[in-house]
C-alpha cells in the first residue's frame, strides 16, 4: 500500500512539472497585454490616456490620418501597463521588452 501511494505522489509531482514547463512554453509565444495610448497626453498622476485600438497599427508608431497626421495626436501600443479609469500607467512601449517581463526567461526574439 504506501508503494501506491508513493507511487501516485511521484506521478503527480511529474504532471504538475509538465504543466508548468508547458506554461512557461506557451507564454514565450503569447503577446503581452497592450493598450492603444496617446503619446502626447501623458498626465504625472495618471499615465497616458488610452484610446481606440483603430488610433494603432500593428506596424508603426501610430496611425497616419489625412495630410500624415496621427488621429489622436502621437498613438502608439503601450504594453503592460496598469490601467485605470482610462489611463495606463507603468508600462512600456518595448514590445519586447514587455515579452521579456512576462517571465521563464523569454526573450523579445522568441516570441511570434
């Protein structure tokens, strides 16, 4: 009987180490949280002030409306960020330096 139970403990130990390495490798290829900002609205108390996604392109550095001017002023993705009664704060404009923060040791290059 306490082989069984040895036994059972052993394997669980083994399916909860898999479930974190398989965490950890699914995280490095996760994109970190983001939020639309406006560079220019940057408030000492509050952060920046987020926007509509649509202000943001995935590409560049904010989104380019008639005559090369950004639609709500300087847009850009702001990634980990503390958001509050719409301000994020805390965060940073790295995408893959916000990749680096989310832990296992992930590099900016290893995500997608």
């Amino acid at each position: 009987m306490a082989e069984s139970r040895r036994r059972v403990r052993s394997s669980t130990v083994v399916l909860g180490g898999m479930g974190v390495l398989a965490a950890a490798l699914t995280s490095c290829g996760s994109d970190p949280d983001r939020r639309c900002v406006d560079r220019d609205s940057y408030d000492y108390l509050n952060g920046y002030k987020v926007v509509a996604d649509k202000n943001c392109t995935s590409s560049s550095s904010g989104s380019l409306g008639r005559g090369g001017k950004s639609r709500t002023g300087d847009a850009d993705w702001y990634y980990d960020a503390d958001v509050s009664a719409g301000y994020a704060d805390d965060g940073t404009f790295s995408r893959s330096e916000a990749v680096d923060r989310g832990g296992f040791g992930c590099s900016g290059s290893a995500g997608g």
